[in-house]
C-alpha cells in the first residue's frame, strides 16, 4: 500500500529533507507580497468599521486616501511603480520585505482589513487541499468575486455620480498604454489630475467612499446579479461546474502520466511538481517508479499491471490525489491549464 503524504508547508520544517528548488516564504511576510485594489465599497465599509480590532487596518486605508496614488471613486487601486514592480520582479513574492502590502500587522502578522478583503485575497491559496482541483474552484470564485465587485464598483459611481469628466476618466482608458508620471514614482497623487477624477467629491473622498458601502450594504445577491448582467452569470456559472468537480472523487476510466518536473527529496521520497510550483507533491520513490504504467490504457489495466509486474498495491485513494495534482490526467481529455 502506498500513500503520498502532504505537502510541505509554506516555511521550512526543521528535521525534513530539503529538495534543490524548494520554495519558502520569508515568515515576516509570509503571502502578503501583494497591495490589494480595494472597490469603493470595502473601501466605505472599513471606514465605517467601528471595532477596535479594525483600527490598525483602518488607519492604513486612511493613509493609502491621504497618499493618493490610485485613489479615484473607483476605489483605491494598485499604486502603478508597485504593480510594475510586483509584475518584474516574481521572485520577490513571499520574499520582499518592502513589498509588504500596507495592510498587514506586523506585530500580530495578520491583515488589518482582513473582514473586508477583496476577490484576490479572498480566494488565494499557496497550496490546495485538493491540488488543481482546488485551485480551479478557488480561481473560478476569484472570477466571479471580481465581476460582482465591477458591477458594484459601477453601481456606486453611477448612483453617486462625480460628474461627467470623472466618469470619463474610469471608462476610457488611455492608448499610450501604462506609463510612470514622476508622481507615480513617488507613490503620490498629482493635485490637478485628483481633482478631475473626482469631479464633485474632490475633497471629500471619505464621503463619497462611505456612501458607497452604504449603497452596496443592502443589496441582495438577486440585486447583485442583476447588476452584474451576462457576465456575473456566466462566472456563476462556471463556480458551480468547479464546486461540482471539487465535491466528486470519481477516477478516470483512462489515466496518462501529465506535464511535471521530479526532483529527489533524500533517498525514498520525491517532489513532483506539476500545476503550481508553491504546491508540489511528495510522494514515495516506488510509486513514481510506476506512474509509466498510466499510458492511456484503462486504469484497471494500469493498476493490474502494477500489481503483478511492480508488486505494489495502490489504492484508490492515492490514484485520486495523484489526478487531483495533475501527475496523472484523463487521457481522454486535453490538458486543464490549471498552472
């Protein structure tokens, strides 16, 4: 009987084997190599957030307003030199202390907005409890987390209404494609250019943020869909396909061995990398050893034949988890793309 075990966690373990290319998170910083857009809305419900264990998230929310990079009556949006940096420098994730999201608690190491995170942060894992399975639910909710909140994002403008030219400025992007202003540098917001993105509310961004949680407080997910249209359904729909296959344990008739890399981990176990490279799959020596018996004949067959030519036998159990990281796929079906 062979049985994979899980999967290390995110930072090392004392007295386990280390393989070559294994990743860890610096622990000051954990996941939180990342600065959220925040809709309008969360934006007024942090505001409005009267617990003292929101106090500290609510004083970097304030900050990110006064500062005012990416602040519009959209929300607060990803400063433009960090979302450079963060797109250049993809090492640094879960490594760079600098590049800490603004909201984290360092000394509790906890997010501050955490009640009221968005579709992002809401929905991100470094590992899965179900390997791609998982990962493609998770990012099917991410999809349809993200089309609610545009609809809702749209909503509150359209209902607060800071005039036409800032209206402007959130539906027409510009042609000459993302450019750093020194502003942007600087992590600052140029005075002439807020003053035309928020039209009316110039100066009273608070306001306008708090109006918008108070729109959005009371809508029903009925409301929120039809606010969302064609596109909320559709990402609806694709959340009850994945939450379908993430509630099934059926095996494939036919299994083939899937795209991965293997590296040794001592001398017994291996890590099998395959959907995501933060989620790696350790499994004993032997049993990767016959993996080739999974070539596309029907599993029954692969099993059998593992049984009789290897002497080993695997269970059930451990075939599915083997599909659920994609180190074996249906061989009647194309690859997922989960990675």
């Amino acid at each position: 009987m062979l049985a994979p075990p899980a999967a290390p966690a995110r930072q090392p373990r004392p007295r386990r084997a280390v393989a070559e290319g294994d990743l860890f998170f610096d622990p000051r910083v954990k996941c939180c190599t990342y600065v959220p857009t925040l809709p309008n809305f969360l934006v007024g419900r942090i505001l409005l957030d009267p617990a003292p264990e929101s106090a500290a998230g609510k004083a970097s929310v304030e900050a990110r307003i006064v500062a005012g990079a990416g602040v519009s009556p959209a929300g607060l949006a990803q400063p433009a030199a960090y979302g450079l940096l963060y797109e250049s420098a993809p090492e640094a994730f879960g490594r760079s202390v600098s590049m800490r999201c603004p909201h984290y608690l360092t000394e509790s190491g906890r997010c501050g907005i955490w009640r009221h995170r968005q579709s992002r942060c809401t929905t991100w894992f470094c590992k899965h409890v179900r390997g791609a399975v998982g990962y493609r639910f998770w990012t099917a909710l991410r999809h349809l987390l993200e089309a609610v909140e545009h609809s809702l994002v749209a909503h509150c403008v359209l209902q607060l209404d800071p005039g036409a030219e800032a209206i402007e400025r959130l539906v027409v992007s510009p042609d000459a494609g993302p450019r750093l202003s020194a502003a942007d540098i600087d992590g600052v917001a140029d005075a002439t250019s807020q003053r035309s993105a928020w039209g009316r509310y110039a100066g009273r961004e608070r306001e306008f943020y708090e109006a918008a949680a108070r729109l959005a407080e009371p809508l029903t997910w009925r409301d929120v869909a039809r606010l969302g249209g064609a596109g909320v359904e559709l990402a609806a729909a694709l959340v009850t396909e994945t939450y379908r296959e993430l509630g099934s344990d059926a095996i494939p008739t036919a299994l083939r061995v899937g795209a991965m890399t293997t590296v040794p981990v001592g001398a017994d176990w291996i890590r099998l990398t395959t959907y995501r490279a933060s989620d790696p799959l350790i499994i004993p020596r032997a049993l990767g050893d016959v993996l080739h018996f999974f070539d596309g004949r029907p599993t029954r067959s692969a099993l059998a034949a593992i049984a009789a030519q290897a002497g080993l036998d695997v269970e059930r159990a451990v075939v599915r988890r083997l599909v659920d990281f994609e180190v074996l796929v249906d061989a009647g079906r194309s690859s997922s793309g989960a990675g």
